[in-house]
C-alpha cells in the first residue's frame, strides 16, 4: 500500500516551460481498449466512452496508436490512406467526437504518423508501381535487380526474408524494412516529404496536439544501395535482419533536415508536441540528433527499459545520466512497455512478487525525469499474455514462432468488469482472447481499492503533478548498487529524495539531513526498505 503525506506544493510546471515537458502520456492501442458496436475489435467511439477513465487517472495526454484506413496486414503501421479512418474504428466524425471529448476534459491527443513505409494498397504505391516515368514514379525506393537477377543489396527486413521485393509491373525491385506490403517511401524525395507534411496538416486543422513519429530512422537510405556489413558478436539471432549492422538501409543523415521541417510545421500551431521512435543498436545516437537544439522533433521514446530482461539500478543509472539538462540535448520520453513490447511486470518479477514489484515499478516510472508514458492496462498491472500458435496476429511473431515472442500478449483487450462477457471488452468474441488472468486485474475489481495498482498509480501521478521536482526538475543519481538505487530531484528550492529497494532482502537507508517521506509502496517502515519497495521524502528546511 502507499502512504502519502499531504502536500503544500499545488504547482504543476514551470510557466517557462512548454506544457508537454514533464507530461504523463497514457498510450490507447484502438483495436484492444473497447468496442463499441460489437465487432471483437475497439473501436474510436469505444476510447471516447472511456475518456473519463483515462482523465480520471492524472495524465496528460492520450496517444492513439493508428486508426488510419489499412489493409491490417500490419494493423495499422501499413497505412493506405493517411487522411481517413479505417471503418472498422469508425469515421472522421467519430475522431473528431474524440478530440471534442478529450479537450473537454483537458486532455491533449497525438497520434500515430508513420512516415517511413505505406501499404501497398495506398494509391501512392499504386501509381509509383504503374510506370518508371509517372508522375510517382519516384515516390518509394525502386532499383534494377544485378546482372545475376538478385536483390539490389543484401537489406534485409525486420520481419524475416530480403528488403527487397520484385515487382513484375516495373521490372524492378522495391524496398520494405518491414513486410513486403509495406513498401519504403523515398523520403528523399521533396514531394514525397510535401505530401507527408500535408498529411500532418490535416490533422493538425482537426485538432491533435501532435504526433509520435513511427520508425523514423527508417524513413531514409543510402541511395547508392550499399550492402550493410554484419553484424559483430554471437548473441542469439531469431532473423536474417539480426545478422547485420543497419548503416545503409536506414538512419540517413538528411532524416534531420526532413524533422524540422515537421518541427516547423508543428510550430507554427502553437503548443504542440513530438515525440520520435527510435529503435536500433543505435538508437541512442539518434535520438538526440532528432530532438536537437529545439528545432527538430521535441521528444524522442527511449528504448531503454522496453525490452530490458531486468529492471535494475544500473540500467536506471545509465539511461538517466545518458540524457544530461545541457543544452543541446533533447528531453526524454520513458516507457517501460507498449504494444510492441512485453508486459514489464512479466519480464521482470516472478508471479510471487507481481504487486509489490508492479507498485514499485510504477513509483520509479513516476519519479523519472523525462516525459512519462503508461501503456493501457500498466495501471492495472495486467501481464504478459500467453497466446496460443493459431491465435496469433502478429506476423512477426508468426513468421519466426516459437523464437520469437511477439507482439500479441502485450495487445490483448482491456479489462473493465471482471464478471461481464470478455470482461466487458466488447459482447462479441474478441480479435485476441484475454489474458488468462487479466478479468481477476479488471478496472472495476481495483476502483476504489486503496491498496490497488490503479488506485495508486492515480496517487503516484497527482504527486507528480503536485511536485515540481518530479515534473519537470533535475536528476542526480546518488547511487546505484545491485539493489538499491537512490537518485535526487530538485527544481528550485525544493529537493526530493528518491530511495528502490529492487531486491529481494530488506536494506536500510539513512539519508543525511531532515526528510519527510511523502510517498512509499511495498510496506516501508522508517528507513527500512522490505524488498521491492520505494519511496520518495521531501527535504525539509
């Protein structure tokens, strides 16, 4: 259970500050947070009916996953028209009912924009596809096969199998760092990077706050299509893309040129905000060219923690100190899991230690410095989901089963009432089953709960809307042993002290000076810390 000592501090950010630094992002996957018409899949209408619920627990902002119109052979990230919602969450009308909403009760909306690759149904591919000399013609990345009739380059994809796909329409092969239905935009191109930035604009008129930029460092490559060199080492490889080092298929130094002018864009409608995917053995690199001296994307998603095996001290240390407050260097995003990524919970504790790690967990994610995002169900502490063979979606995990874990347990539907059909997710058979144990974890069996994940996350995150310190101040590891991770937040005058217990054998931790504790989870008593267990004291004068 957390304990919590009232607070005089009422101060959410400083005036100088944009709004979205230090913000608390709560992340919607549409096909799995409600259905509305009785389908098995979510739907936008099904997101606006639970606003409240997702107003009521403290964030910021809510980031919408695709919902654009697709084909689903990627569910969503394969996009065919990017200025249209795919029926099967409804309509233009229905998004626009959701923005209405969600201002209503002060919360911001970004959403998805995935600028690296469109479906092979998008009419741009369509027309690029139909001749060498049309008007798109140049619009994705084509190349003439080798004397010998092979791929361009030895790219391979993500997904399994070459980059390259042979198109009999053009006599050539096109490029996809991803499923060959997903083809690469050439977003070399000015037109290509015109079009995408109109698409922007479309939304931006309709009212989002701003976007999480998909993959972005996928959306150039080496126009002289030269061969990736492999990959060092000999840890396990699942994919033929594990084997090579991604210098030429993706992570083009112009990516930056063509972010600010999105920077620019965004800009010019006052009070928006970006955040940029950033996955690879290089990520880090990257995201901080992308969010660099204030013209470029304002935040960038760390991967850090997402597909880490083990939360510990130094992990925390060394994603912390990584993003240093000096300037030039951008503001970080945290997350510890998403719709890409297993369940945290899962990863890291044993089925024995669930709650205690869960609350401690969601106390370090909220004392972070960086902007902070909890994935639908996080709050509810729901788990990795096992889903068997001929129920999986996900064709990543498809193609590579049984190596590869996938996507499909961390997207299972969202639990509202533990008793009703599919625990109130939708009175249809759902697109995937539920997580065996998730209906026990349901929103209604915690509301109201005070020793409840989701009652405590909700205190966690009013805290860190009441503190300074915790919204948007400094960090300074103190330190970072096997176990125990102690780190300082300050803004101004006022000083907090962070204190995990990440083991599983009681410490003790005796700070100098006077503290008052004002948060604490996993039954602390003084300074003594039982395993799993956290808190956060204020200084006192």
């Amino acid at each position: 259970m957390m304990n919590e000592v009232a607070s005089r501090h009422v101060v959410q950010s400083d005036p100088a500050s944009p709004w979205w630094r230090g913000a608390t992002i709560y992340q919607v996957y549409p096909r799995s947070f409600a259905d509305s018409n009785g389908d098995g899949v979510g739907d936008l209408a099904g997101i606006t009916a639970h606003l409240d619920y997702i107003a009521g627990l403290g964030v910021d902002m809510v980031w919408l996953s695709p919902f654009f119109k697709s084909p689903m052979r990627d569910f969503g990230y394969d996009v065919a028209d990017y200025c249209d919602v795919d029926p099967i969450f409804g309509s233009l009308g229905d998004f626009d009912a959701l923005i209405s909403r969600a201002h209503a009760l002060g919360l911001k909306v970004i959403i998805d924009q995935v600028y690296a690759h469109t479906s092979d149904e998008h009419n741009w591919f369509k027309d690029s596809r139909a001749s060498r000399n049309g008007a798109k013609a140049d619009w994705y990345v084509w190349a003439d096969a080798k004397p010998d009739g092979s791929p361009p380059s030895n790219w391979q994809s993500v997904f399994g199998g070459p980059a390259w796909t042979w198109d009999a329409r053009r006599q050539q092969y096109y490029m996809h760092n991803f499923l060959s239905t997903q083809p690469n935009l050439n977003v070399h191109n000015p037109e290509v990077q015109d079009a995408l930035l109109a698409t922007a604009k479309f939304w931006l008129d309709r009212g989002v706050d701003g976007f999480r930029v998909d993959a972005i460092n996928f959306a150039m490559h080496d126009p002289q299509l030269r061969d990736n060199p492999p990959a060092p080492g000999n840890h396990l490889r699942t994919r033929p893309f594990d084997f090579q080092q991604h210098i030429y298929n993706q992570s083009h130094a112009d990516i930056p040129l063509f972010l600010e002018r999105l920077r620019a864009l965004t800009d010019s409608y006052g009070g928006r905000f970006t955040v940029a995917e950033v996955g690879g053995d290089d990520n880090e690199r990257e995201m901080k060219l992308f969010t660099a001296h204030d013209r470029r994307l304002n935040s960038a998603y760390g991967f850090n923690f997402l597909y880490a095996d083990a939360l510990t001290p130094k992990l925390v240390r060394e994603a912390v100190e990584a993003w240093p407050d000096v300037p030039g260097i951008g503001w970080p995003s945290w997350a510890f899991t998403n719709h890409d990524a297993p369940r945290a919970v899962s990863r890291w504790a044993a089925p024995a230690d669930h709650d205690a790690f869960a609350q401690m967990a969601m106390l370090l994610l909220v004392a972070l410095r960086g902007n902070i995002f909890v994935y639908q169900g996080e709050e509810l502490g729901l788990t990795q989901a096992e889903i068997a063979f001929e129920h999986l979606r996900d064709p990543e995990a498809i193609a590579n089963w049984p190596l590869t874990l996938g996507r499909d347990g961390a997207r299972t539907p969202m639990p509202w009432r533990a008793a009703a059909v599919n625990a109130g997710f939708s009175d249809a058979t759902p697109w995937l089953p539920l997580g065996a144990d998730h209906a026990a974890r349901a929103v209604d069996v915690q509301a109201g709960d005070a020793t409840s994940l989701l009652e405590v996350t909700k205190r966690l995150l009013a805290l860190r809307r009441r503190y300074p310190a915790l919204h948007h101040g400094s960090i300074k590891v103190i330190a970072a042993t096997d176990a125990l991770l102690v780190f300082e937040r300050a803004e101004g005058d006022q000083r907090l002290l962070c204190v995990f217990n990440m083991g599983a054998a009681p410490l003790d931790y005796v700070p100098e000076g006077a503290w008052q504790v004002v948060a604490a989870v996993g039954g602390i008593t003084g300074w003594t810390l039982p395993g799993l267990s956290g808190l956060i004291a204020e200084a006192q004068a």
